[in-house]
C-alpha cells in the first residue's frame, strides 16, 4: 500500500472550494463552508491549509474528468512521430484524431484541460486570498503556503501556454461582471509567468526535496507537493520552450544545482522507475499520485480520490491476459507505439524492453484502429496496480505519473551547455553519457544538440514531451534537418496523418464553449 504520498480530493461549490483530504491510512473529513461567511472560515492554519489541497486536486483530473479524457501523456504524444492515435475507430476521440493530423478545430480540441488548469489556477488565488485573513498563521507557514500556490499556478499556465499559447491572464480571482480577463498573446503569457516563477525560486522557501532527514524525522508523506527542485524543471522547460537565450544561463545553473547536490540521481534500472516499487525514487523529481486503496473515484464521481484510467486507455482490447495482468478484457486500445520507434532502439538498449511491451502476433486479441502489437510498457496495467480499489477498478490504477526525472535534469543541461557555447567533448558529453551509461550503450566521444534531441526521443517515448521537442526543434540552431520538427511532422506512408505540421499548429484551438463564455476571446489562427 502507497501511504507516504500527499492526495486530495476536490468538490467544485458555486461560492468556494471544500475537500476531503487524504493522509496516510485515515482522511480528514471538512465541513462544507457553505452559509458561513468566508472570511470566518479561511482564518486558520488549518482551513488554508485545505483550500490549498484543494489547489492541488485539479492536477490529479485531466486523464478522465469534465466529459473528455486528456491523460496528460496521450496529449503530448498524440501529434509527434511516436505512437498513433488507435482506440475504435477515427471517431473514437475524434478530437485526438484530429489534432493527431493536425486538423483540429473549435469542436474537436483538448476542452477540458483548459478548465482543468483554470480551475486550478482559481483555488491557488483563492489561497493566495485567504492568507491575509489568518489569524494563527506563522510567518513560515504563511510562505510555505503561499509559494506553493505561486507554484502550482505557474504550472497550470505553463500547461495552458503550452498547449493555447494566447489565453486569458489573471492573478487574482474575477469578482465583478462579465468575469473575464484579457486575453494576452502568448508572449506576453510567457513573459509574465516567468517572471512569477522566478519570484518563487528566488524565494527560496520552497525545498528542494522531501525526504528522511538527517536527524531522523521524516517529512517523504508530503511527496506530491511542489518543491525548488520542480520549479527549476518547469524553469528550463518554459526557456527552452520558449527558445529564451538570455535566461538559458540561468536555467543551466539550476540543473548543475540539481546534477551537483547529490539528492537526485538516475536510478540504476531503468525499468524499476515505472514499477510500484520505482515511485519516487532518487529518479523522481515530480510525481502525480494516484492511489488504488481507499478510492473514492468512480465513472460517477470523476474528480474525486482514486487511481488513474491510463492504463485501461493504452492496453490492448480482450487481451488474454499474461502473468501480470491476468483479467486483460478491458484494454481501450489507444496510443499504439510505431513500429519505428521499437525499431529505433539499440538491441543492447535495456530501455526498449522497459518502454515497448511486445504481443506477439500469435497472442490473439481484439484489433482495434491503427493496432500494432506494440504498447507503451511504462504505464501498462497490472493486477497489483488496480485489484486493491472498490467501485470502478478500470478507473482507479495506481501508477503515478512521472513528470520530471532526474535524466530530463541531465539532458537539459547537455543541451543548455551546448547552446551556450559548452564544448562538445565537455560536461554536456559527461551528462548524456551518464544517461547512456544506464541504458547499457557506448559512450560518445563528443555531442551535439542533434545528439541531445535524439537521446531525448529514446529516453521519454510515451511520457509526453516528444510533440514539444520537435515544436521547439524549429528553432534550435544545430539540430539536424531530421530531428525538426517539419523533417518529421508530415503526411504518413499509412495514410493516417495527411496533414503536414506547420508553425501555424504550434497552438491547439481554444473550444468553442470557451469563445461562446467569451465573445472577446480570439480563436488561434490554426489553418
């Protein structure tokens, strides 16, 4: 049983946030505040602290919530060169389908991570609020708090920015009508986040990791929590997303913090950091928990506390079943790898065996769209990752998503060393090597950034950033025409992608219940 891990469970009311929170084995039970004036209810440590659980919760809702299913991988991987889009047909999940070929539009787009993020980014200034009315706060609590929901907010922004680019922008709730915010270019979205996010590093308030200390407490039940660490990841992301050269220093300096303090390392087996076992490992720099046991999440309850639907949507359909997953009828068939990213690994590279889970073709199954016998073997479901839940097991495995490892640390700084003029026989070398050491292959004797961006690919198939590798690939100086995005991104022999990639794609289209809330809302120019 997972029982060190920060969870939450967030109820949406129309005038305030209210939670139940999970610690441990028990659950603190909250009152609905509803009827009490607010300020006399967020006026504690303790209140504040639920309404910043509650900030948290929305990170736990995209894989299924709100009438559409973005698992935040699928969303990542959808529009790259790694996997197709699979499960029934075209029509099933149109909207991946269609984006997947870039043809989206204002009907068939990612809807719900948009009001995933700004419902998130709405309890994080609801804390933000509450803090000035404690009364019992400490000044070290009130720091703690308030650079959490700093942090949390940037990363729901990163997450819009990411995908819209061009979206409303807002530090402080809309309290008077018509409770919009102005809509900035994505520029502009980018220029203020960094700013914030620069402002919470600079805090220092945050730590850099949470773990047994040195004189013997033991803090590893707030695994979950943002910490500095996370906050330089998201630092590099969003400069090299951005392709912002003056702060590149800035971020290489944040990883080499990372790479030299020794609370982080690469774990030695690779196919240890997706099992149970593997979760939040010295590997880990940020995890989103999910938990089988005590699952409230149910196909009625969505948003409540529970496990994830990712493996039920990236496993074959009535699979027989094997010694891991002995009941395998309810596989989705979504996200079917290539046979050319298998084929892209190293005979000797042990990653291929922890990424690409093999059914041999005589295994029959139902074939479902774009089936290739290939899944993604990170995330695959097994009985011990769902058997312990109640109610709707499809819906409650309990892997963890990754979303920062120690090896992304190592090859954002080879890449930053690279184009900040580092040498390529220097620490940029030293770093990829180190990566490449653990999956069992020669070391280079010198590296490029067309090197980086290949071991990138290889390292993090299906954990969902190979769509935002080739977008900022465009405008990388020194990587080769192969790994650019417009080397790649474009019609396939198959006939299932019959779109090219264009820069005009960078940013999804915002849906169309979006811009019907807000007439002054402007639709991404996509076409």
């Amino acid at each position: 049983m997972k029982t060190n891990k920060i969870l939450a469970i967030g109820l949406l009311a129309a005038s305030t946030t209210f939670v139940t929170v999970g610690c441990s084995d028990s659950f603190l039970e909250v009152d609905n505040p509803t009827g009490e004036p607010l300020e006399s209810y967020y006026n504690t440590d303790a209140h504040i602290q639920e309404a910043l659980i509650a900030a948290y919760d929305p990170i736990h809702w995209p894989d299924w919530g709100l009438n559409q299913y973005n698992a935040l991988n699928i969303d990542g991987e959808i529009m790259g060169d790694n996997f197709w889009v699979g499960g029934g047909s075209k029509t099933d999940m149109q909207n991946w389908h269609m984006l997947a070929n870039y043809t989206g539009d204002e009907n068939n787009t990612l809807g719900s991570l948009w009001t995933v993020d700004y419902s998130g980014i709405k309890r994080c200034n609801d804390v933000l609020k509450y803090l000035d009315w404690g009364k019992d706060l400490t000044p070290e609590n009130r720091q703690l708090y308030e650079m959490q929901a700093r942090l949390l907010r940037v990363y729901y922004y990163n997450m819009l920015w990411h995908y819209f680019g061009n979206i409303p922008f807002y530090l402080e709730n809309l309290s008077t009508p018509p409770y919009t915010a102005p809509q900035l270019k994505a520029d502009e979205v980018y220029a203020n986040i960094i700013t914030e996010l620069e402002a919470v590093i600079d805090s220092k308030v945050l730590p850099l990791k949470y773990y047994k200390n040195a004189s013997g407490g033991n803090d590893e039940g707030q695994r979950g929590r943002v910490t500095q660490a996370m906050a330089y990841m998201i630092y590099a992301e969003m400069v090299m997303y951005q392709n912002d050269e003056a702060r590149f220093p800035k971020a290489l300096g944040y990883m080499k913090e990372l790479i030299s303090g020794g609370q982080y390392a690469l774990n030695p087996d690779y196919a240890n950091i997706w099992a149970t076992e593997g979760e939040w490992c010295d590997e880990s720099i940020w995890e989103i928990n999910y938990e089988q046991t005590n699952n409230e999440r149910g196909w009625g309850s969505p948003l409540a506390i529970g496990g994830t639907v990712l493996p039920t949507l990236i496993s074959p359909n009535s699979f027989t079943g094997d010694d891991k997953w002995s009941q395998g009828g309810d596989g989705w068939g979504f996200m079917p790898m290539k046979k050319e990213t298998y084929d892209m690994f190293a005979d000797n590279d042990t990653r291929r065996a922890a990424t690409c889970w093999v059914i041999p073709q005589e295994v029959s199954y139902t074939l479902r769209y774009q089936d290739t016998h290939i899944w993604l073997q990170k995330y695959r479901p097994e009985d011990k990752n769902y058997k312990q839940s109640v109610g709707d097991q499809n819906l409650n495995y309990n892997n963890n998503y990754r979303y920062y490892r120690f090896a992304e640390t190592l090859l954002n700084a080879a890449e930053l060393s690279l184009r900040t003029g580092g040498s390529a026989t220097g620490e940029a070398l030293t770093w990829i090597n180190k990566v490449r050491e653990r999956a069992g292959l020669d070391a280079l004797t010198t590296v490029s950034v067309d090197d980086v961006l290949t071991e990138r690919r290889l390292e993090f198939v299906g954990e969902g950033k190979r769509y935002f590798d080739l977008v900022r690939a465009e405008g990388i100086s020194g990587a080769s025409a192969a790994n650019k995005a417009t080397g790649v991104l474009v019609p396939d022999e198959l006939g299932y992608r019959t779109n090219s990639w264009s820069p005009k794609k960078k940013y999804i289209p915002i849906a169309q219940g979006e811009l019907d809330s807000d007439p002054a809302l402007v639709q991404n120019d996509y076409k």
